[in-house]
C-alpha cells in the first residue's frame, strides 16, 4: 500500500470512529472500495471523471479525518461537522465526502458571520 493511500485510509478511519453518525466499526479498505464503487457507478463510461471523483472524494475523506480530530473535535463545531454528516453521509457506502467537506467549510464560515453579528 502506498502512503498516500495509507494515509487516506487513516484519515477515513478516523471520521469513523470519531463521528456519531458513522460510528460502526468499518475496514478502511471497505471504505476506500466504497469510493470506488460509487465512483465507477456514477461514471460508468467516463474513466476521467471516474479519477477525480475518487480523488476528490478521498480528498474529502482526508479533510473530515482531519477535522474531527482537530478543530471539529468538539463544541459547536463537532454540532456542525455531524450536521453535515448527517445530511450528506448516509450510511457508510453512500457517503458524499466532497459534499461533507463542502457543506462542513461554509457552516463553519456562516458560524464565523454569526458570531461577530
């Protein structure tokens, strides 16, 4: 396995076992198959857009690892990250990491507007 993949692979591990909603134990290898099946299954015939969706949903895997290890550890921010899990996660297989990301990154920057209001 390379450190790339070994590193995405912790990372995924990490949003599992410290988000609520995706609390189940899973393989990280489960989880990196899942990317690729959701990958392969929404562009079937697109092989380009096959590469970076899996990229860019492992990219967002990384971030969600990241973040609930750090930042979104707890607080008000851990409210948001599972929010957005909740809304964009599903179960396990289903999960639209870019999508949590996304929505993760502008709760965050609304909470920030509304603090200073």
């Amino acid at each position: 396995m390379s450190m790339r993949k070994l590193l995405a692979v912790c990372a995924i591990s990490a949003a599992f076992f410290t988000i609520p909603a995706l609390s189940q134990p899973v393989a990280a290898e489960d989880i990196n198959d899942w990317i690729k099946q959701r990958c392969t299954s929404e562009w079937p015939a697109d092989y380009r857009m096959q590469v970076y969706c899996i990229r860019k949903q492992i990219e967002g895997a990384q971030e969600i690892g990241r973040l609930a290890g750090g930042e979104a550890s707890n607080g008000d921010l851990r409210e948001i990250l599972s929010t957005c899990v909740s809304e964009w996660g599903g179960p396990g297989k289903n999960a639209d990491w870019r999508m949590i990301s996304y929505c993760y990154s502008k709760q965050r920057e609304a909470w920030q507007t509304m603090k200073k209001l």
